[in-house]
C-alpha cells in the first residue's frame, strides 16, 4: 500500500538534469530538452555553481558599472570609455547567459508536459471527468486508447507477478467497514495537514504549498545567497519531519499566502482523506471507500492459508479501485482522488525469508539510492542486486526479489531504465514496525515519482486485525519430533478476578494472557516485592489494580508438536495510474514531417502495451484494395491482435502520423492484391510481405516470437516517396 498509515510523503527534491528520451535506430527526434532537480544529483552542484558565477559576474557588473562611471566623471577620452563599456556590455551578456542556464530547466519541462498533455487529451487516452459541468478536480476519465493501455498495463501485471507466482487472486468490496480501517490505523492516522484560505475558505495541502514556494525559489529567484539556498533545500528534506506547529510557523516566516486570492491562511490542521459512508439505511453502520485495496487480503488471511494448503510462503493479489479524497488534487493522473492500485501481500515465515527463485535476478544492475547516500548528499548509483542483499543494504532475499521483479516489469513496459531508481526510505519516513522499505521511483516532467512500493512489513497488519477481531491470523510449523522449548505460562485465576471486576473479568483476562513476555517478567518482580502492580486494560480505557492472588507467572518446560506463528508480509503495490502517466512521458517523442514544415508526434510504445497493435490501410480507395483490407482484417481478429481499418481517402503520410501519434507499433498498406507492406512506426522501414502471411507476422512481432529486425532481414525492403509524412 503506497504509503500505508502516516501520509509519508517523499521526501522533497529539487532538480536532476536529464533530456527527454531520444528514440533509438534510426529514429529522427527533435525531442523538446528538459532539465530536472534534485538536491542529491550531480546537478545539485552544478547548479550552486551557477548561482555562485552568476553573484560573482553580478558583483563584476556593478564594479565594472562604477568604472564606466567613474571614466565618464573623470571626462577620460572616448575610446578609453567606449572600451570600457564595451566590456560593461559583455559582462551583462555573461550574466544573461547564466541566468538563462537557471531558469530554463522548468520552462523547457513545462513545455514538454503541456506537449504530452494536449495530445493525450486530444487523442482521448484520458480527459477531465465530468467536463460538460466544468469537471472535478482529481478525478479523470480514460478514452478509448487509455483503456486499452490500461488493459495491457494490467494484463501484462497479471502474467508477470500472478502467474510466474501462482498468486491467489482476490477481489473485495471497495465499501470497508470501520471496524476493519480503525484495526488498520487509517480512521486514527491516515491524515495530511490542511490549511484554508481564511476569507474564502478555499483548502490547500500545506506540505504542498510550503514545497512549492521552497521550488519556486530556488528555481526563479537567481539573488538567492548560497545561505538561503541551503536553508530552503533544508526544509524540503525536513518536510516529513515537520509537526503541524512547525509546519505553521514556517508557511507564516515566509509569508506564503493563498495562491489564488493572496489571502492569508489557517494554522494547519489534520484532514482524514477517507471518504466516509454509512452501510445500510439505518446509519448505525458506519463505514469508508477503500483507500487502498490490501485490507481485504489481510482479513482474509485465514481462509487463504487454508486454500493453500496450510503452506507458507504464499502470495495474494488484488486489482482495484482505492478512493483518497486529496485536499488539493494536482499533476493530473499522478495525484487523483479514485485510482487503480494493484497491490501484492507476500506472506512469508518471519525466520526464513529466502527466496527459492532469488538467484533469477540477483545479477540485475540498476539505480538504487539507500538511505545512506541520501544523508551524505550522493546520488544514486549502479548497484547489482546480489551486492545490495548480501552487504544488507536491502534487507532479505524475498524483498530484494521482489524488487527486481518489480525492475523488470517496469522496463518492459516501456520505462527508460535510466530514469528509474530504487530508493530506500529514511528511518523518518519507516514505520516503526517495518523491517525495510523501498520506493520505485521514475522521474518524469514533475521529478521524481514514487510509483510502486515495496515494503516488508513484519507481521504487523495480521498482528492487528487479529487483535481486533479475536480471530488468530496465524500459520503453523509442524515439527517432525516434539520439541522441549521453555515458556511462560500466564494463569489467571479467574474466581479472584471475577469477585474484583465482575462484568469487566473476561476483558481483564484476555488482556493479562496477551502480556509480551517482558511485560509479564516485569509484573511477576513487582508482584513479588509489592503484592499489587497497576496494570492497562486497553478495551476498558483505563488501569487496573492486579494484586498477587489473581494470577502465576512462571516459565515451563513443554513438549511441542507445532510451532505457531504471525506471518511476516512483503507487499509491492503499485499506482497504476502514475506508472501510465510516466510511460506516457517515457514514450513521447517528436519528429519533423517529410515536408519539414510541422512537428509530429510519436508515442513510443512497446507492443505489449500499445492501445492497438496494427492498421490497415488500403493505399487509395479502391474496391479491391479494400476487400483484400477486410481479409486480412479478419486474419488479424482470429489470431487476437486489436487493429483498425482505415478506408478514407486521406494522405497515407497523414494516416501514418494520425496512427503514429496513437502510438500504433505496425501498420499494414494494401497496395496491391497479392502482397502488401508492413512498416514499423519508429524507423518508418517496410517490407513487403504475402497477403496470407501478413496477419501472421504481425502476430509474431507483437507478440515477441521475432523482432523487427528479423523480419527486415527476413522480407523484401519497401520503399515510398508517396508516404508524406
């Protein structure tokens, strides 16, 4: 569950520098260059040293300014002035460049963003929901090519994590009970700090507007002293950190105000981000929209065990929508207030966390930035994974497994792995019960996003719901011998414990038998050396006097035939929709037309996920033309690749651009009644093909069973000056 609880928000970054993706072959890409920020980068100082050139070419001006003035003063001869401004002249230009260097990283990343928007938006992979009533922040509609990329997203999860796994697949109401939320935490603890307009009161998410002066600063305010640079990175790294207090006061230092009105704004106070809603007409039953779907595995925890067989370890998975109703919904399908999570619950023995399959992708390389480095101010380097679990830099097999799994997806959808990391989370973003926990995070226009979780758990969430529902959440480990093992026996005696609590003795009994054996030792001494010792009952609300008649405590040896025990859990979940939304960016592209007059654009999709997989175009409208585009039509259907016939008279070139910017693989030209072309979409080769074999091959290359490359050495070349594009 991406940030499960707490709302531990990622820990605030400023600029790493990278270009969009430049398609490779023979791809020609005239992609818009984007600068990025993030305090841990290598850009991190080459963006100090910029500030610190440009005070010092500032500095260089002024003095060079006096001396012009001072020449002028003195009435000194004119080429001696005339130089001297000239110099005067070349300072300033100096300066202009590297105040131009500074800000141009975020109006090139805005301008690659607003081009990937528009036309996701115009091609309809997705659009504001409810846009006729001016629509409702946070909330998004996919159109036809998002549905289908969607699908192929999820379909593609399915076979790689539920299958490979043989996962138990599950699917559970989206409407939860209260009961199971506040076993959770999330009625107490799923909260962000809010704060309103006082005038209008418009909310606004406080981190978020503390987080985006900070940005807004050190991406635009070129005065800023190297001083003030260090303090605001400072507080974006403390962002997490901050109480609602400390927050307060310093939106009030830095006079942040409303955006829209400049009205001045609340203290920050907490806002649960559930939806609330009663099950039932009556009201009694109160309950929330999901916020995220692995309370479902976890309750049916019991069952499933028993489905496999009694046997750990097992995994579950779930599919579905999650609901948070964000305080100020922003960067469009990245922070939504309904979104898809596919979400994994490994369940594993807490002393054996091997992994039989771990030796799979144990030589796997990639980006990974553990907390030290985040401390020391590194960046993130080129790690094999085998060294990252063994030196404990990740903390067990199953978990490092999961995350090469997860590394593996991710490129294969299409993610440029040079824009991917894994970075570990600090000890102030961990719960306390977690053993380790990593983030997938994919830069893309807006920085660094944190797009999967993956978090080992301990045993925490069994742990608390089966405290809740008094139903034990446990697995068992039979022994092959019985075993003498020493244990502390609680024996509460339960006439005495009648006569003093009466109504409330089956409470105080259960809470003494669940005692840590730390507890029970230290009650046992006082109990001794007292006689009576003041102890918490938890489901009374209040303490409680145990004298020493009421129960024994003593340890004992017993024969065991079983051990018993709460399943630790490894849980990788993923937001969907942010990892579309960042493929989307991955894969976008522009090329200049044929002509050279106009930019087209590209989606570069991989065939697995591509919204449809071929067209069909009949070169010129022609009846035979278009009966052999139907047979091949119906080819591609009974071998189930999703296409689109294209019948209109329009330009070829124009209908290769319109398919292109869908992000179409492969399209098929009908130019004669024997045999037809295959062209591929990002090198614009085609090769000549056998009408019968032309389904056929299309099939094989999306399908992975051949590349591009075999079929271009495979076909006849093609080659066509009429294809304007």
């Amino acid at each position: 569950m991406l940030k499960h609880l707490v709302r531990v928000r990622a820990i605030a970054k400023t600029a790493i520098s990278s270009s969009f993706p430049k398609p490779k072959n023979k791809i020609s890409c005239h992609s818009i260059p984007l600068t990025f920020a993030i305090s841990s980068s290598p850009m991190a100082a080459t963006d100090e040293s910029l500030r610190k050139s440009l005070a010092e070419k500032h500095a260089a001006v002024e003095a060079q300014g006096n001396a012009v003035r001072a020449l002028k003063a003195a009435k000194a001869a004119k080429p001696e002035i005339d130089a001297a401004i000239e110099a005067l002249n070349a300072l300033k230009l100096e300066k202009s460049s590297i105040e131009h260097s500074l800000l141009g990283g975020s109006d090139s990343r805005e301008a690659f963003r607003q081009s990937v928007v528009n036309t996701l938006e115009r091609r309809l992979f997705y659009i504001p929901s409810f846009k006729i009533y001016r629509g409702v922040a946070g909330l998004f509609d996919y159109g036809p090519p998002g549905c289908s990329v969607k699908s192929n997203v999820l379909s593609f999860w399915r076979q790689h994590f539920v299958l490979e796994e043989n996962m138990l697949e599950v699917d559970c109401p989206c409407v939860t009970p209260e009961i199971v939320l506040k076993a959770s935490g999330h009625v107490d603890k799923f909260t962000d700090l809010m704060v309103k307009d006082e005038k209008t009161g418009t909310c606004y998410r406080a981190d978020h507007l503390l987080k985006d002066f900070c940005n807004d600063k050190l991406q635009r305010d070129l005065a800023l002293s190297s001083d003030k640079v260090a303090e605001l990175k400072h507080v974006l790294a403390m962002l997490d950190d901050f109480s609602a207090e400390e927050l307060g006061a310093k939106i009030k230092d830095y006079g942040i105000v409303s955006p829209e009105t400049k009205n001045s704004l609340s203290d920050p106070y907490p806002f649960n981000l559930m939806f609330q809603t009663s099950i039932g007409p009556s009201g009694f039953s109160p309950g929330f929209m999901r916020p995220e779907t692995a309370q479902g595995i976890f309750v049916n925890f019991k069952d499933l065990y028993y489905y496999n067989g009694n046997k750990l370890p097992f995994a579950a998975a779930q599919i579905g929508q999650a609901f948070r109703n964000e305080i100020s919904p922003r960067q469009g399908l990245l922070r939504v207030r309904e979104f898809t999570l596919a979400e994994i619950e490994h369940f594993v023995d807490p002393l054996d966390k091997s992994h039989p399959k771990y030796p799979e992708v144990a030589d796997l390389e990639f980006l990974m930035f553990p907390r030290e480095e985040q401390m020391s101010g590194q960046s993130a380097k080129r790690i094999p994974l085998r060294d990252a679990v063994s030196k404990g830099i990740v903390n067990n097999e199953t978990l490092g497994y999961f995350i090469g799994r997860v590394y593996l997806f991710l490129t294969r959808l299409g993610i440029d792995k040079d824009r991917l990391r894994f970075r570990q989370h600090l000890a102030n973003e961990m719960a306390h019960y977690a053993a380790d926990c990593w983030d997938a995070e994919i830069e893309c226009s807006y920085g660094w996003i944190e797009c999967v979780g993956i978090a080992d758990r301990s045993a925490y969430d069994l742990r608390a719901h089966s405290d809740k529902s008094g139903v034990p959440l446990v697995a068992h480990e039979k022994f092959a011998e019985p075993k003498e093992v020493e244990k502390l026996v609680i024996t509460p005696v339960k006439k005495e414990l009648g006569l003093a609590f009466k109504g409330n003795q089956r409470m105080v009994v259960e809470a003494l038998e669940a005692m840590a054996e730390k507890e029970a030792l230290d009650m046992k001494a006082a109990l001794e050396s007292k006689g009576e010792v003041e102890f918490q009952v938890c489901t009374l609300g209040k303490n409680v006097t145990i004298k020493k008649s009421m129960l024994t405590i003593q340890k004992e040896i017993k024969k065991e035939h079983q051990r018993v025990f709460t399943p630790s859990v490894i849980e990788p979940s993923f937001g969907i929709g942010r990892i579309i939304y960042c493929l989307f960016e991955h894969t976008f592209y522009t090329r200049p037309s044929k002509a050279g007059d106009e930019q087209l654009n590209v989606f570069r999709f991989p065939s697995l996920v591509a919204p449809i997989k071929c067209t069909v175009f009949p070169l010129v409208q022609n009846q035979k033309y278009e009966e052999v585009a139907k047979l091949i039509s119906k080819s591609l259907t009974a071998v189930g690749i999703s296409h689109k016939i294209d019948t209109t008279g329009t330009s070829i070139g124009k209908r290769y651009a319109r398919t292109d910017e869908l992000g179409v693989p492969f399209a098929i030209t009908v130019d004669s009644t024997s045999s037809v072309t295959i062209r591929e979409r990002d090198s614009k080769d085609q090769v000549r093909v056998d009408v019968d074999k032309a389904a056929s091959v299309v099939r094989e290359v999306t399908e992975g069973q051949r590349t591009w490359e075999d079929v271009w050495s495979t076909f006849p070349h093609h080659s066509s000056t009429s294809a304007d594009e």
